[in-house]
C-alpha cells in the first residue's frame, strides 16, 4: 500500500495536504512515559506517519497498568513497556521508526534526547520528571506537549518555548504538590486515553502545521460534569528556566 493510500485523509485535509504529510514523515517526537497518556499518543502518532518515535519508559508492564494502557495485552504483563509498545507500533504502522530508551533518563542525557526530537511529549506522572523534560526543552528550544490525568480530571498544555512565551515552570514550580499519580488516587480509564489523544493532535499540528492554538494555554477536562475550560497563561518574569529566552524554535527542522 501507497503512502498516498494509506494517508489519504490527511492528504485531503487542506492544513495538511501531502507537503504536511511529508513534514511528519520527516520528524521525530520523543515521548517519555508509557502509560495512559502515552500509549495512546504513541498509536496515534505511529498511525498518523510520523517518521520516527522515541520511547522513554523503565517500567515494566503490570495487570494494573492495562485499563487504560491500550498498547498492552496480558502477553506483555512483565515486559518492559518500551519493548512491549514497539511490538504494537511496528505492527500497527510499518513504516515508522520506533527507537527504545528503557531507562531513566537524566541531567545530560535527557538534554541530548530531547535535541533529537522535533517535539516532546510528557506523559508521565512524575513532578520532577516534568520539571526536568521543561528545562531540557527550554534548553534545547523544543516544543513541549505536557499531559495529566487523575480521577476524572484531565490537563493539557502545549509550551512552544519562543520569547516572551511561558514554559512549564512558569505554571508549576518545584514546590507545588498539585499533581499527584493514579496509583494512590486512582483514574477513570477513558480520561488518559482522551487526553494522550489530544496530544498527539497537538503534536501533528506543530510538525505539520508549524503551530498549536493551545500555545501558553491550560486545557482542563472534567469528565464528571463533561466540561473543558481554557485557562491563558502568561510568562513569569522571575521563571528561573524561561526568562532568558532569546530566540524562538521551530517545531520541524526538515
């Protein structure tokens, strides 16, 4: 099957037509973490074309996980996610470039990863993890499309890290304990799996299109009373990590 084939709703789409497509053949987007927000980022970028993904996870596959974890099945329980979700992936889209890092990535070596990347997409569910993905993509000025689920609550938000622009710090800082993990609080299956949908949108749209309307914007979802609310976010002038930006990055550099 053709390229053309295989794409062709996208292709029919004017935003995106097949110069679009090819952007997206052409990028990279490196996703940390594998779980709710993840695995379904990563099926939909993987089915959408885009050229390579990169998947950070150390975790291994648990009976818990599969709910709301949509690339495992019960064969994977015990595997590394990494590898169980590069199985699926190739299936799924044989034509993407899947790279695993099956380990934690820190300091210098998450900064050299995020370089490689057009875009980068935090789905975890560590405070200081996300703390450490923003300063490395402020550093690297690489978009970031930063995710949350817990309960029935679901966030996003998309930093494209250019002048003037906020960036994660500038929401969230070392001492706020606002976000917390499913693991003690437990999370409404669907709710992740809504959200890492709408990042890889946010995703396609940076590569493909150059730009994300949700830039320096908090996208809240309450499933409980079916609501969203938009909240704009603005630059902290004393962010230690953004306030000396200078330039502003390109979401695809092919």
């Amino acid at each position: 099957m053709s390229d053309t084939a295989r794409y062709a709703r996208h292709i029919a789409l004017a935003e995106i037509g097949a110069k679009g497509q090819q952007k997206l053949a052409a990028a990279s987007v490196l996703i940390v973490g594998l779980g709710g927000l993840g695995c379904p980022a990563a099926q939909y970028l993987a089915a959408s074309g885009v050229g390579t993904l990169i998947l950070n996870d150390f975790d291994r596959v648990d009976l818990s996980n599969l709910p709301r974890q949509i690339l495992f099945t019960d064969a994977a329980v015990g595997q590394l996610k990494t590898d169980a979700a590069a199985a699926t992936l190739t299936r799924l889209n044989p034509g993407v470039k899947v790279e695993r890092r099956s380990e934690r990535l820190e300091d210098d070596e998450l900064a050299r990863v995020v370089k490689t990347a057009d875009v980068v997409l935090d789905c975890t569910d560590n405070f200081l993890t996300r703390l450490a993905i923003n300063r490395a993509c402020v550093s690297a000025l690489r978009p970031l499309v930063s995710g949350a689920a817990l309960r029935f609550e679901g966030q996003l938000c998309v930093f494209e890290n250019g002048p003037g622009e906020p960036c994660y710090r500038c929401l969230y800082s070392e001492d706020d304990e606002r976000l917390g993990d499913c693991v003690g609080n437990g999370v409404l299956a669907p709710v992740p799996g809504l959200i890492g949908s709408a990042m890889a949108v946010e995703a396609i749209k940076l590569i493909a299109l150059g730009h994300s309307d949700l830039n320096g914007r908090l996208l809240i979802h309450d499933a409980l009373s079916a609501s969203w609310q938009s909240l704009e976010l603005s630059q902290d002038p004393a962010c230690p990590v953004c306030r000396h930006r200078s330039q502003r990055p390109a979401a695809h550099r092919g």
